[in-house]
C-alpha cells in the first residue's frame, strides 16, 4: 500500500517525498542523467507531443530526477506546482519574463539580492517593463506604490543582509488589490520557517544552492505556485528558453533536502544563541536577527514565520577597517559571499555583495561599512563564540586607541 505523503510531516516529506522508484527498487533516488528519450512506436511519440499520452520528451521540459526534486518541493512549500531551474536567478528571471509584457508595472522591496535588483532596475525597463522600488517595511509606501494598477511585486522577506521583513498578508492585499501577483524570494525564511504560499503570496522562487543543497556543491533554483500558473506561464517560458536544472544537480539537492530540516533546524539554534552572543561583546554596536527582543519588526517576525533563520547580521565600531580586521581574525569561520552553508561564512556586504549598489542605496538600507554577515553553519556553537570572541578582541584595543587620538 502506499502512502498518501500529503499526510506526512515535514521531515518525513524531505526524506520520502516525490520518490519515483523504478522496476529496480533502488533506495536512493534514481539520477537520470539522460538528454532524451525513446518511444515504443511512431504512434507513441505521435501521442506524446499531441499530448495525449505522458512520456518524457526531452529533459529540457522535464527529467524523471527533477520531477522526483519537483514534486518534493511541493510537498515541503505545500504548492500545487513547481518547475526547477538551473539557478535561483534563473528561477527570478523566469518567474518574472513569463508573467510580465511591455507596458506592464512592477513594484519591488528595495532591500533585494543584488541581481534581482538589477533585473527589476536595469533588465525589466529595457523592455519597456516599469519599475519602482519601496522600502519593504513601509506599509505607507506599499500602499501608495499599489494605489496604482501593478502586475507583478517582488520582494524578499527576511531581506539580505539586514534581515528586514515584510508584512506579508497585507502587501498581499493591496498588490492583488492593484492586480499585481506577489513573488516572494524565499531563500533567507526557506520553506520550513516561512510559507508565503499560505500568507498570501502567489509565487515562490528559491536559490536551492542555498540551504536545500546546503553543502556549498551546486547551483539550482526553484518556482513554486498554482498548477494554473505554472503550467500556462511559467512552463511555456521555461521549455522554450532552456534554463533547465541539470539532474547531477537535481539529484544532489534531493539527498541535501532529506537533511534539510535537521540542519536549519541546528543551525538556526545556533544562529540565535550567536546573535545573543554578539551583543554582549565589545566592539559590536548592533545585531539584527529577527526573533530577538531589538528586532524592529519582532512581533511580525513571530506572526509570519517559525524560526528565525541561520544568518545573523551585526556591526563592529570601526567602519570598514573594524569589520575588515575582525573577518581577517576569523580562523574558523571563513570569509564568502555565499550563505546556507554547513560551515560558517561572513561577508562584509558593503564591498562584495552590495558593492554595486552604490553608497547612497546601502545607506537607505542600513548596509554600514561596519556590517558584518555570517551565516550560521553547523559547527558546535561554542566554537563559533570563541572565534567571534578572539576576533572581536583584535577589534577593541584598536578602537580605544582611535578614540584616545
Ligand atoms: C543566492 C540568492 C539568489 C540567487 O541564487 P543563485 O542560485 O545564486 O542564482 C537569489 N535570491 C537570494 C535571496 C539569494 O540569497
């Protein structure tokens, strides 16, 4: 007998969901590393591109290994569809090119992934496309951003590196009022600590090289909404414009996903203890994590999600210099740009990151020169305090002799 997964937990979904075993009874996920494939007759292939008959064309529409990986991401995100992509911006691109035509108006969050910034500022206009950014937490300026007629609005909750929320449901409301779709990066909340398909929103796009792979090996992203949307928008755009995962990597971000509960689940844990850790030392002048008691937003960031996520954000005294000498101290946690590692990793976002954006926008969002992010991994906390301890230690005599000068 089978189960119906959908009454299955979350962790028992990561591990089970979307398997299609072949006549082999293989355990693991079967990788289908395979371009096309072959008919019994004439007729059958007839019958499959008239579209009476399922059999998989081509793995540039679909692979029985991204399948397994698509089906599985429905069932954690609770969508009724989902098509992957061989990057988290292929995933934004696509989500954004299939839905939006010239002429069309796009309203996003300001503090977004520098690329998706840069498809929403530079890419969408050039195509005659409209766009206008808010600051994400400003309800006032969502509302009057929205007051005129829109189509799509992106934005990204918890936002990077600020870690800035999104009142969710009621930027729901008024965009569907404006007649826009929400899309709703969700790489920092990952599907298990926010579900924005169940908050209002009606597309959910992933960088699954994030937290899904988790073990810093590939790239891959993800889409997930209504079967409607995406068998009517989104599909056509991908089948015809070939941003298709590889099913290497499809298959390596199914058995990183069975894990993917039990290290958000350590890393946020730690995440959290570090955040409170950061802010009784020397030298930090400022943490931002979104369940602590100083969140701005914290009582959204308990309505809207269960967790507050593996990446902590703080500030050193010392501007850049500060933040570049306790970085060169670390000699565990290693300097990056990437994030939802199993190891830790800090970036010091005003110089990588969000170098692009030029300082006026880092001010409007709050990226200092002393900013630091880390993403939590899944070494033993205390070892992560010693490190931070040690480098921040670097940081202090040298400030009290900046402010003896
Ligand atoms: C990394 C990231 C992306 C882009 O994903 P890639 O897989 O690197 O293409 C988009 N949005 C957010 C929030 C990210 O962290």
């Amino acid at each position: 007998m089978t189960l119906d997964p959908s009454r299955l937990r979350p962790s028992t979904r990561l591990v089970h969901g979307g398997v299609q075993r072949t006549h082999h009874g293989e355990t693991a996920e079967a990788l289908f590393l395979t371009s096309g494939y072959v008919y019994d007759n004439a007729e059958q292939a007839e019958a499959t591109f008239a579209g009476t008959v399922e059999h998989y064309q081509y793995s540039r529409f679909a692979n029985p290994t991204l399948t397994m990986l698509e089906e599985r991401l429905c069932l954690i995100e609770g969508a009724e569809a989902c098509r992957t992509t061989a990057t988290g911006m292929a995933a934004v691109n696509a989500a954004l090119l299939s839905h939006l035509k010239a002429g069309d108006r796009v309203v996003a969050s300001r503090a977004l992934f520098g690329s998706c910034h840069w498809i929403v500022s530079t890419l969408l206009p050039k195509f005659g496309i409209h766009s206008e950014f808010v600051d994400g937490a400003d309800l006032d300026q969502w509302r009057a951003a929205l007051s005129r007629p829109a189509q799509l609005v992106l934005l990204e909750t918890p936002s990077n590196p600020m870690l800035e929320l999104v009142d969710l449901p009621a930027v729901a409301e008024l965009a569907h009022a404006a007649g826009a779709i929400v899309v709703v990066d969700n790489v920092f909340a990952t599907p298990l600590l926010q579900q924005p398909l169940k908050l209002g929103a009606d597309v959910v796009v992933y960088s699954c090289t994030k937290h899904m792979d988790g073990q810093g090996r590939v790239l891959g992203g993800a889409v997930l909404a209504s079967k409607k949307w995406i068998d009517d928008t989104l599909q056509p755009f991908i089948r015809n414009t070939g941003p298709a995962l590889s099913p290497f990597n499809a298959w390596v971000l199914l058995k990183g996903i069975e894990t993917l509960a039990l290290r958000v689940d350590a890393a946020g844990r730690s995440a959290a203890v570090i955040a409170d850790f950061l802010a009784e030392q020397p030298g930090v002048t400022r943490v931002w994590y979104p369940m602590r008691a100083d969140h701005p937003q914290q009582a959204l960031a308990h309505r809207q999600m269960s967790g507050g996520g593996t990446v902590v954000t703080f500030e050193v005294a010392g501007g850049k210099d500060g933040a570049f000498q306790v970085m060169n101290a670390f000699q565990l946690i290693a300097v990056s740009n990437n994030l939802g590692d199993s190891k830790s990793l800090a970036t010091h976002p005003a110089t990588t990151t969000h170098m692009r954006i030029g300082e006026q926008e880092r001010a409007r969002l709050g990226i200092t020169d002393g900013v630091i992010r880390v993403s939590i991994g899944l070494e033993d906390t205390d070892d992560l305090k010693d490190d931070l301890r040690q480098a921040l230690h670097r940081l202090v005599p040298a400030t009290s002799r900046s402010a003896a000068n």
